[in-house]
C-alpha cells in the first residue's frame, strides 16, 4: 500500500471511530478536542472527507499480490 493511502486510512479510522462515538454516545471527539466552529475542526473533517475518497481506490486494489 503506498504511504499516502496508509496516511488516509489512519483519517478513516479516526473518522469512522468519531462516527461511532457521536452515534453511541452523542460524543463528538473533534469538536471535544479542537472546539465548534474552530478552523481546526473544519480542517480535520476536510482531511477526513478526503481520505475517505482517496480510500476508494482500495475497493479496486487487488489483494492478492
């Protein structure tokens, strides 16, 4: 796996982990960790957007090799 698409897969993780805090326990851990509204914030959901969509490319990578 390249290095960039093992970089966007730790903001995949860290999303989907936030994903499931806010739907388990209505806990949002960005904004807990950088505040609402803070650029911060909105900086890390953008990377999470993105590495979400570049994470795509592993649905079409083959695995066997």
């Amino acid at each position: 796996m390249k290095t960039l698409q093992k970089v966007c897969l730790v903001f995949t993780i860290i999303g989907a982990i936030n994903w499931g805090l806010i739907g388990l326990f209505d806990f949002n851990l960005v904004s807990t960790l950088f505040g609402d509204e803070n650029v911060i914030t909105r900086i890390v959901y953008v990377l999470v957007g993105i590495a979400g969509v570049i994470n795509i490319g592993l649905l079409f990578e083959d695995w066997d090799n």
